[in-house]
C-alpha cells in the first residue's frame, strides 16, 4: 500500500478512504431519491439530467475557483476538506426543505458540487502527502471509495424503501459531516505535503503542447463521455430494461452496479504495478466501450440473469480505468505544471459529462434504450485512438 512508515497509525489510510466515501455520497443522493422529487416538483423527463448537470456544473466552477485561489495551498488541506464536508451535509439536507421549488433544488444541488470539489480532489492530495511510493495503488482505492460514495445513497434507498425521501438525504449529509470531521481529527498533515503552482490558464496551452499530457488528457476525456452518464441513468436503464422490478429493488440493484467500479478501481491498481497504467487503461476503456456496442443486443432481452451480470461487469469496467487516467495525467505533465494541468483536465472532463448526460437524456425520449447506450461507445473509442500512443 505504499510507504506508510512516517504515518502516526495504522488507521490512517483506512480513515482517508472512509472520509473520501462519506464526503462523495453527496454526488448521487438527489438522484437516488428522484421519483419523489420528481413527482414533488412536478417534473416530466429530462428531470434526471438537470439534477445531474447541476452537480456537475456547480463541481467544474468550485475546481476552477479552489484553483484560482489556490485555497489547498493557502489554507490546511484537512481544515479544507472538513468545511466542505460539513458545508455540503447542509446543502444537501435543504434540498428537502425546498422541493417544492425547482430552482432552489437546482441551486442546492449545485452548491453541493461546488463543495465537492473541496472534498473529492483534496482528499487525493491529502493521501499523496503521506505517500512517496505507491501512489498509484492508493488513487485505486482513493477512487474506489468516491465510487462507493457515488453509490452509497442507491444503498441507502434500498434499505429504506418504506422511509420517508427525506431521510435518505439527511442521512447521505450526517454521514458526509462524520467524514469531514474525523479526517480532520484523526489525519495530520503528511511528510510529503507540497505547495502548488498559482493556477493560470494560460499554463494549460504549455501542458497540452506535450504528446503524452494530450494522449493522456484525451483518453481520459472519452472516458468521461461514458462514466457519469452510465453513473446517471443506470437506475432509469433498469426500470425500463426490468420493468418487473420494484423501486428497492432498482434502488438495490443501481448500488450494485455503480458499487462494482470499486472493484476495477482496486484491482487496476495492483495491475498497473505489473503492466503500467496505460494498458489498465486501454484493456477496461477497451471493454466498456465493448459494453456499451453490446447493449444493442443485451437490452433487448428482457432477462435479469443476463442483464444484471451485464450491468455489473459494465460497472466495473467503466470506473475501472479512472485512477489510471488520473495517474497518467499527472506522470505526463510537466513537473511545475502538474496542479493546473490536472485542474484543467478535470473541469473539461466534467464539462463534458454535461453534454453527455443532457444528450442521453434528449436522446432517450427519441429513441429506444439500447440505441441511446450503444451511442456511449463515442467516448471510448476516441479516448482509445488517444491512448494507443502510450500503451
């Protein structure tokens, strides 16, 4: 698990991971409880992707503004990362106290994202200053517990099917806060803690001039046409593909799937020690751009023994390769620039998570499901012609 020697514990890492999950179980909770927000607000389709891209707006804008201000560098990491935590539990729980407004759900879920990006990418570097070695396993199972996070909320609607909406989000927030705080108790600033570079836009034109930054860059881009889309829909995908199922089962089932990522997360990282990141990379973009052709058959069946094995493995494949990217990103950027290259990178990539999922949602009320996924397979191949120039 890398060199640990300087840590004060042996709970440091697992309190690192923990705190990751607990703070990213903000992303999904308003999508876990959709149906009741849907039918409090009013909504038809396209619900679930404003929800979506509310979040994923409100986290490129807290990027870019963290970066700018350089609010890592100037100001403790952990006391960071605990404010956000315990800020974003707020937002999160007055989504229930303003359902009956579309913009204020809008604008909570929004903030919630911008407060995530306190959490999400400080969270990495409050792991790497404890790290000299083995970074790359520990992103695995940095992002394997933001996958889990993502999760968390599907989870915790299963369990409570018969509760109240309400409080499967009070419950995402106390957990998020609990997160915050005992990060910021229980893990010390590391040994290997660094100051970044101010964050200037004009930088990114000199990382993108490198080969290897762009091949990098552009893999990961593809990967994201596909992953917060998959991510978004999946209980949608399977209400409609498994109309038989009911609400906790969907509920039981989307955890499930996005949970699998953690999977891929994890093993891709003890299988770049051995092959490199950039064929961990190549081979899960390679078989989930697969996925994604092969639901043009698959969805057609309407079988659970065949679609949920599908779903799983889908869901491990497409997360799998995120710490990779995130990995590669990083070892290909120039050393001064490494904070805003990596910056940059993740705000386009959650740009374009936005397009994706308001096209999804767009493409869905036209056309048939298995058509609408097959079209996610745009990403992982042009992300793999990028790529192939590392492998």
């Amino acid at each position: 698990m890398g060199d640990l020697t300087l840590a004060p514990t042996r709970y440091l890492l697992p309190t690192i991971v923990f705190s990751q999950f607990a703070g990213t179980s903000l992303w999904f909770a308003g999508n876990a409880v959709l149906p009741e927000l849907q039918a409090s607000l009013q909504l038809q389709d396209g619900a679930l992707a404003m929800l979506t891209s509310a979040v994923q707006l409100g986290f490129i804008a807290g990027t870019l503004v963290f970066a700018f201000l350089s609010l890592a560098d100037r100001v403790s990491a952990r006391l960071l990362f605990m404010l956000c935590a315990l800020l974003g539990a707020v937002a999160n729980a007055l989504v229930a106290f303003a359902a009956k407004d579309l913009y204020a759900v809008l604008l909570f879920r929004a903030l919630t994202g911008f407060l995530l990006a306190g959490i999400y990418p400080v969270g990495m570097k409050i792991a790497a200053s404890w790290y000299s070695t083995g970074l790359g396993k520990a992103i695995g199972y940095l992002v394997g517990a933001l996958v889990l996070g993502t999760a968390f909320p599907h989870l915790i609607r299963a369990l409570g099917a018969t509760l109240p909406w309400q409080h499967v989000m009070f419950a995402v927030s106390v957990l998020a806060a609990v997160g915050g705080v005992l990060l910021y108790l229980l893990v010390p600033d590391g040994p290997y803690l660094k100051k970044g570079v101010t964050f200037k836009m004009g930088n990114m034109l000199l990382a993108f001039r490198d080969l290897g930054f762009r091949s990098a860059a552009f893999g990961y881009f593809g990967h994201m046409w596909e992953l917060y889309t998959l991510w978004a829909f999946t209980p949608l995908v399977l209400a409609l593909a498994l109309p038989q199922l009911t609400p906790g089962e969907v509920s039981a089932y989307s955890f499930a799937v996005i949970a699998a990522g953690a999977v891929g997360c994890i093993g891709g990282g003890y299988l770049s020690q051995v092959w490199g990141s950039a064929r961990v990379a190549f081979v899960q973009l390679l078989l989930s751009g697969l996925c994604c052709l092969l639901s043009l058959i698959v969805f057609q069946v309407n079988a659970p023994q065949l679609l949920i094995p599908f779903l799983l493995f889908w869901g491990v494949v497409v997360a799998g390769d995120s710490p990779q990217f995130s990995a590669l990103t990083a070892q290909t950027a120039p050393p001064q620039l490494v904070g805003t290259a990596l910056t940059v990178v993740v705000a386009i990539g959650f740009a374009i998570t936005v397009v994706s999922i308001q096209l999804t949602g767009f493409l869905l009320s036209q056309f048939e499901l298995h058509h609408t996924l097959a079209l996610l397979a745009i990403g992982p191949a042009l992300g793999l012609l990028a790529l192939r120039r590392l492998v």
